[in-house]
C-alpha cells in the first residue's frame, strides 16, 4: 500500500521527526537509531554527507530534545530515550520510539501553538482506540512480551525451566508479525498456563504436607512435655501459626516473639543450671560433714570406753589422774570438733537455702517466659492458648465449689468499614483502646482474650447471667465515653455482645458457640446492644 503524502516543512526538525516516526510505524520497521537516520535522510532528500550529518545517536538526541521543546506532553518519554540512547541500550529505545509514534499520531498539527499539558496528568497514557489497528498490535505485542520478561519470569525463579520458556514466548511475541506466528504464540502461551498451574498445584501440595509434617512434629513433641513446662508455649505459638493461613506477618511476628522468648530462657536455663550446680555441691559438702561429724562422734565414743576400762582395771591415784586428765583433753577436742562441724554444717545449710531459693526464683522467671506467648502480641489480651487455660481453670473451679460462671463474646461493630476508611493501622489501635478499656473497667478477676480478627472473649468468673449482662453493659457506656481518637478526632467504637452462663459439666466449646449465638442475635437487631443466651442444661452423667 502507497504511503499517502503529507506536506511538511523540511526546515523544522520536529515536523520532519514527527514524519519520520510515521512512516516506521506504517511499514512496521523497527524503530531503531539506523532506520531512524535512513528514514530521516529520505524525508529530506540528500544522503547524510560524511562528517556532516550526526550519527544516528545524535539524531535520536536531536529527536528527545525537540520532543521537550514542542511537545511538553511527551517531556518524560524524552527524557528517558535521552537516557536509553546515553546508556546504548537501543531496545528500551525502540520501545520508546514506538510509544513516541503512537502518541504523535494522535496530536495534530507540529504542536507549536499547542498549549503545555497539564504537569498532573501521566504522560504515558494511551488511547488505544484512537491510535491505528497496526499500532495498537505492535504497542500490545510489546506491552505482552515486556509482561512475560518482567513480570512472569521474575515470579517463576523457583522454577528455571518454566522461566526460561517464558522468555522464549516474550521473545516470539515481540516477533509475531503474522496471523500464524500469533496463532502459535497463542498456543505457547496456553501451555504455558497449564504448566505454572501444575506448578502452582505441586507447590500448594507441597506446602500443605510440610505444615502437616511439622504440625504432626510438634503435636508429638508436646505429648512428652508436661503441661506446664516452659516449651509449651512456644509449641503452642508455632502450631497456632502453622494451622492457619500462612501469612508473611504472622510469621515474621511468630519469629521475633520466639527469638525474643528463646533467648531470654536461655539466659534464665544458664543461671538455673547454675543455681543447681551449687546446691548439689552444697549437699554433697553437707553429706560429707554429716559423715565426718558422725565418724568423729565414734571414734570419741571409743575413746571414752577405753578410758572407762582402764579406770576399771587400776586403783591407782596417780594412773586414774592421769586418766581424767586425757578424758578431759578427749571431750574438749571433741567439743571443738563438735562446734566446728556444726558451724560447717550451718554455713552448708545456709549455702543450700539459697541455692533453693535461686532456683525457684529461676524457675518463676522460665513460667512468665512462658506466660509470654499466652498473649496476643498487639492488643496484649489472652490469645487462644491463654484463653483455654483459664478458662479450663475457672470451669474446674466452678464445678468444684458450685458457683456461676459465664462469658462473654464481642465483635466490634462496622470494623471492616472503619478499616477501610481509615486504614487497617487506625483498626489495629481501635482494637487496643478496646483491651484498654476493658481491663480498666472489668473486674481484677475477669479476662479478655482475643479469639481472632475483631472478635474478642470475656471470662467472668463466679459470675451469674444476669450480673454478667451488666457487667458487659457497663463495659459499652464507659467505650462510648471513653473516646478512641484518630489524628485527634474522635471516633465512637461500638460492639455487640453475647452472654451465657456455662452450665455445669458443659464443655467450652459449647458455652463459647451459645454465647457466640447470642452475639449474632445481638448485630442482627440492631448493633450495640448485649443479648443473652438461653440457659443450657448440665450433660448427663456417664
């Protein structure tokens, strides 16, 4: 097909530029510097004289300049090709050149009383619509293989062969200039997803049996420790992590408690493993003084029955003098001995006391290492695992002595839409003032725990169903006048509450799911408000 004529001014460059750009893309010539320059010089006629024309870089930078001056829209392509062509990097300048022509061809006129674009607008948009069928197939031919190279390769590192086929594929599509060649990229690229999804269900699977490889692991770690040893938490905290959704902040946050809990019981193990080092010497010493004291008390006993043999044997005066006098030196020795392993035995008791006593300070210091991962590490309410624990200890003793016992269950109303306009920051802080709160006004012997999300558990021990609703009522009033404030301005936290009063025998799951009803019933009418569970029966006995 004959290119149509267009008149143009040979002494503007731009005009001549803009010209030159057109024509490439009507012959699909690949905007390189060379066709650049080889087009340029017969738009104006003459051949480039030896030493008298630029090279074809100097051309192109003649090019970016003009673009600047006369077509502000287009100052960042410029500035970039002016980059690309400094660096020699001719594909990013062919790809800029194609963008350049496309955006060209939709202004009209040589853009000298056009005027400046506006400075917010991107310079990079493009109307597809407007710009010829050619182009639009050559812009998104580039657009798809520049996709495969950077953003599909990049993801595919894990998997070299899948990476390596997908920049052949980019490399064909930036080649498909027929129906043919596009009906076989078309046909690469569907085996290409076929591929990475098998690759993406491989690892799916492979990350499923790991989480229940190392679940499996830590569950049977746990059947050997005792319930109240001070790995049980972190046991705990990795297996509450592994069950759910592996997410890159539940993990990094798992980590640094770990590390934080780890090392400190290390240094707390050090000093215990010191502290029983030195009682077992201790004891070891005391033994031995008990044992000399002992053996010296016989042998004092041996001498006072030979001196009474002798003193049974003579009638002599002098004899029986001397006699006394060696008893007497024989009971003050062992006197002195006497006092002296008392006075050790005393130090060595001493001694032994404290080391006890170190140690049982130790091991306080390993079960508040532990108490550590019972908490949630943002609001500093009971996670789950502190949650199961007291209220395992309540319910034990409200069986045991006959006394009420109820819970309540709260979630934040509208929390998704605060999140989503005010952002997930401004959620998390909501969720502390809550806690805040909370502990403020519940009683020293009631417990929040957070159960996940926005939805938190109140333990309210010794506790009947209706002074918990009022409890759980007065906790509302105090949230709604003690006001959360977000860059200074104040924002009503609401929630709404399900109460139940744990029946006797009844087992958690059933008292948490009754008063979890009763908070649904809560938000279905109306939001803000506490509603009560239906008292549930004690279970049978077996």
């Amino acid at each position: 097909m004959a290119e149509p004529t267009v008149n143009i001014n040979l002494d503007n460059p731009t005009e001549v530029a803009r010209e030159t750009l057109r024509r490439l893309a009507m012959r699909r010539i690949a905007p390189t510097p060379d066709n650049y320059q080889t087009l340029y010089e017969e738009i104006v006629g003459k051949p480039a004289a030896a030493g008298a024309v630029a090279s074809a870089a100097s051309v192109l930078a003649e090019l970016a300049t003009d673009l600047q001056t006369h077509y502000p829209a287009l100052s960042n392509q410029a500035a970039n090709l002016h980059k690309a062509i400094g660096k020699s990097d001719w594909r990013q300048c062919s790809f800029l050149l194609s963008e350049i022509a496309v955006q060209l061809k939709q202004q009209p006129g040589d853009g000298k009383d056009r005027p400046r674009a506006d400075k917010d607008r991107p310079a990079r948009s493009i109307d597809l619509g407007a710009a010829a069928p050619e182009d639009n197939l050559a812009l998104l031919r580039e657009l798809l293989s520049k996709t495969l190279e950077f953003g599909m390769a990049s993801q595919l590192s894990h998997a070299p062969r899948l990476a390596e086929k997908t920049q052949q594929i980019a490399v064909a599509v930036r080649g498909a200039h027929s129906d043919l060649a596009l009906r076989d990229v078309a046909a690469s690229l569907k085996s290409l997803w076929v591929s990475i999804e098998m690759q993406s269900s491989d690892a799916q699977q492979q990350q499923e049996m790991l989480k229940r490889i190392l679940l499996l692991l830590v569950e049977n770690i746990g059947e050997l420790l005792d319930d109240d040893t001070w790995l049980r938490g972190q046991l705990d905290m990795v297996q509450q992590v592994v069950a759910g959704p592996l997410k890159i902040q539940s993990l990094q946050e798992a980590e640094k408690r770990l590390k934080e809990v780890i090392y400190k019981q290390g240094m707390v193990k050090h000093g215990l493993r010191e502290a029983t080092a030195t009682l077992k010497a201790t004891m070891t010493t005391f033994v031995s003084r008990m044992s000399d004291a002992v053996a010296a008390n016989d042998e004092y006993q041996g001498k006072i029955a030979s001196h009474i043999e002798r003193i049974s044997s003579t009638e002599d005066v002098l004899e029986l003098n001397r006699i006394l006098e060696s008893l007497l030196e024989e009971t003050r020795t062992a006197q002195a001995d006497s006092r002296r392993a008392h006075d050790q035995l005393v130090e060595e008791r001493d001694t032994a006391l404290q080391a006890e006593s170190r140690i049982k300070q130790l091991e306080t210091e390993l079960a508040q290492m532990s108490a550590l991962v019972r908490e949630d590490p943002m609001t500093r309410s009971l996670n789950r695992r502190g949650l199961d624990d007291e209220f395992t200890r309540e319910a034990a003793r409200a069986d045991r002595y006959d006394t009420p016992f109820s819970i309540a269950v709260l979630d934040v109303d509208n929390f998704k839409a605060l999140n989503d306009k005010r952002g997930h920051q401004t959620g998390d802080e909501a969720l502390i003032h809550l806690v805040k709160v909370a502990k403020e006004e519940l009683r020293i012997t009631d417990h929040i725990a957070r159960m996940g999300g926005e939805e938190f558990l109140i333990i309210l021990p010794n506790t009947p169903l209706d002074e918990a609703a009022r409890i759980i009522t007065r906790l509302q009033r105090s949230l709604t006048k003690k006001y959360f404030l977000d860059n200074n301005e104040r924002v009503l936290i609401t929630f709404s509450a399900g109460v139940a009063e744990r029946a006797a025998g009844e087992p958690q799951e059933s008292t948490i799911e009754r008063a979890d009803s009763a908070m649904y019933e809560a938000k279905h009418s109306g939001k803000n408000r506490v509603c009560l569970a239906p008292q549930a029966s004690a279970p049978a006995a077996e």
